[in-house]
C-alpha cells in the first residue's frame, strides 16, 4: 500500500467569500499555490446561499449563485484540475442552503455541520451547555446524512472545528470528548456507505499534540469504518497556503493514512 499523498486542496475560497473579502485571495494566486505545492485537484468553495432559499441568514444573503459565479471560468494549468465548487450551510432546522435544481451547477459540495458561532445555527438553549452541543454536533451531522444529496460529490466540512464551542480552547475540547464513540461509530458507518468525503481541514488538523487522541478520535473511528478523506486548506488569505502542507502531512502520518484512503471526486 502507498501512503496518502497530500495532492488535493477541496475547500477554499476566493474574495468573493465574505470572510475573505481579501483582494490578494485570487483564482490566479490559488492556481500559482497549487503549482508550488504539488496539488493537482482544486475546489473553489466561496460561501454560498441560493435566493430561492428564503432563511438566509444577513450574512449569507449576499453570496447567492450569481455572487460566486463570478469567479467563472476559473483559469487553468496542465496536469490541475482546477473545480468550482461551493460551501453551503444548515440552519438550526435544518435547512439547507442549496436546492437540488443546483447541484448540476458545482463540481463539488461543502457542508458544514459544526459553524455554531452562527445564531441561526443553533438555540439558545443548546448553546448554552457543553453537553448540549456535543448533541448538536450529532445531530447536525445525521441530518445532512438524512438528506437525498449527490453524495458522490459532497464533503462534510471540519468536522473537528473549535466553532463548535467557539468560547475557549478548554470548553471546546470538552465537546469532543462529550459525543460518544458509539454515535460516532453508527454515524460514520453511514457515511462511508453514502460515499460521502470526511474533510481533513488544516485548521482542525493545527492541533498540540497533548490534544491528538481528543481531537483525531473521530478521524480513526471514521477510517475505521471505512469512510474517505480529502485535504481541505480552507484558506481564506493568501499567507495561510504556506502553513498547510506541513500541517497535512503530520496529519497523514498521525491517521497512518493510505492512498485507498483517499477521497476522490
């Protein structure tokens, strides 16, 4: 078997995201990053809410399908592929940012389970106790695998992110440690039958290692029942390319990923 070889960045955005709104983060720079780093599949994944959809939240109801658009047609190079893709979101209801007339429309689909710093994303109630989010952070994640999606080309995004309890290192490692193996066992069996990618997001993989076993807990019980990885950068700012590849690769080795391990779209 060969090891997992970090060559795909499935998650990043433009200027066109509203968290960017950075003039340097372009579709050139991406592709130059790419060069640099060995990557030859590329998603564009700008914030994405569809107008047909009326919850939108004020800060998603800018970036609608024409918004992102723009970025079309993304420039290309030999031997890259270069997608245009989207990261859409799930309100407190569930709700889903895309409708399934625009699925034809992206090369891949991001979804995140775990942006709850968002207030419409979760009560009050659930918001106000560790316990509570780590049965959110279950819940969310069945809902989407609850869904009739393209699963074929969907991504569950930073499944491992600190915005699941954005209020301090402490309280956020706690929530990890409060979903239970077995809900995670049954969830993941799910997804790996889906077909579904699990993202490996720079930014949760950017952990100390007194936090490994907390944090990749659910990266091995994932593996374990089968599912498939992808990198995702996540980047929104043009410096933030120089850390990931590093950050990856401990990653790779840490999971003792495999090239069948890999995700491919």
């Amino acid at each position: 078997m060969s090891r997992f070889i970090f060559n795909q960045d499935l998650h990043l955005h433009s200027h066109l995201s509203s968290c960017s709104n950075d003039p340097g983060q372009t579709t050139d720079f991406i592709l130059q990053y790419a060069k640099k780093n060995g990557v030859t599949t590329l998603c564009l994944t700008d914030h994405y809410w569809d107008a047909s959809i009326p919850t939108a939240s004020n800060w998603y109801r800018p970036q609608d399908f024409d918004h992102i658009a723009q970025s079309r047609p993304l420039p290309q190079a030999d031997g890259i592929r270069f997608l245009f893709g989207c990261e859409t979101d799930m309100n407190m209801n569930f709700t889903l940012g895309i409708p399934e007339s625009r699925f034809d429309d992206f090369e891949f689909i991001v979804i995140p389970t775990t942006h709850l710093h968002m207030k419409e994303n979760i009560s009050p109630e659930d918001a106000a106790s560790i316990d509570a989010r780590a049965r959110v952070w279950t819940d969310r994640l069945e809902a989407v695998l609850n869904m009739k999606l393209p699963f074929h080309k969907i991504g569950i995004a930073h499944l491992a992110c600190n915005l699941i309890t954005p209020s301090s290192r402490a309280n956020y490692l706690a929530t990890l440690e409060k979903i239970p193996s077995s809900e995670m066992e049954r969830l993941f069996q799910k997804a790996a039958r889906l077909g579904v990618g699990i993202e490996l997001n720079s930014s949760d993989m950017n952990f100390a290692d007194t936090e490994t076993d907390t944090v990749l807990r659910m990266f091995r019980i994932a593996k374990a029942a089968g599912c498939k990885f992808y990198t995702a950068s996540d980047s929104h700012h043009p410096d933030y390319f120089a850390k990931c590849k590093s950050i990856f690769e401990r990653a790779i080795d840490l999971l003792e990923l495999q090239e069948s391990d890999k995700f491919i779209i």
